[in-house]
C-alpha cells in the first residue's frame, strides 16, 4: 500500500501541475479510465490503483505517468509550477549543441 500512495500522489501530482483546460480534460481522460467520478482526484486515483491487480497498477501507473507528463511537455504548466520534464537536466548531445552556440 505505501507504494500505492506514493504512485497514486505522483499521478495527482503530475496533474496538478497542468493549467486549465489541460488539467480537466487530464481529469475527463482519467475518469474514462477509472470508471469513477474525480471529485478528489487525489482520493480516487489512490482508491483505484489499490483495487488493481499489482501488474496491472504497475502498467497503468507507467502509461498514465507518460501520458501526463506529454501533456505538460505540450501543454504547459501552471505559472510557479514546474514540469518534472522540464527539471530534467537535457541530454548531453544537446548540452553540446548548446555550447557551441555560446
């Protein structure tokens, strides 16, 4: 269950960070998938990755995170918000592009 939580709350977390229309249409996608109304995302997400078999949560849990984290690569985040994408240093390749443009 601790494992759960934690996937549940880096889920939420993921799309919170998104900013509006994104984030509801993020919340519609996710209530197609679940089955179940999102009134607290945080609370029903939790809820239906703990009645999922653990390879099934496993592979919902690494899709919906890629999914998520396209959508805030696309479509932006919330002003004071970071995307996790987005603190991720750029692969060296591009770290070199980059220097040579200095």
């Amino acid at each position: 269950m601790p494992g759960t939580y934690v996937e549940a709350h880096q889920l939420v977390d993921q799309l919170e960070t998104l900013c509006e229309p994104y984030r509801q249409n993020a919340i519609s996608w996710l209530q197609l998938c679940t089955q179940s109304p999102m009134e607290d995302p945080r609370a029903e997400i939790l809820h239906f990755l703990t009645d999922l078999n653990p390879i099934v949560r496993e592979s919902f849990v690494m899709h919906a995170g890629r999914v998520l984290d396209e959508a805030v690569r696309h479509f932006g985040v919330k002003k004071g918000a970071t995307s996790p994408l987005r603190a991720r240093p750029a692969p060296a390749s591009l770290q070199v592009i980059e220097a040579g443009r200095a």
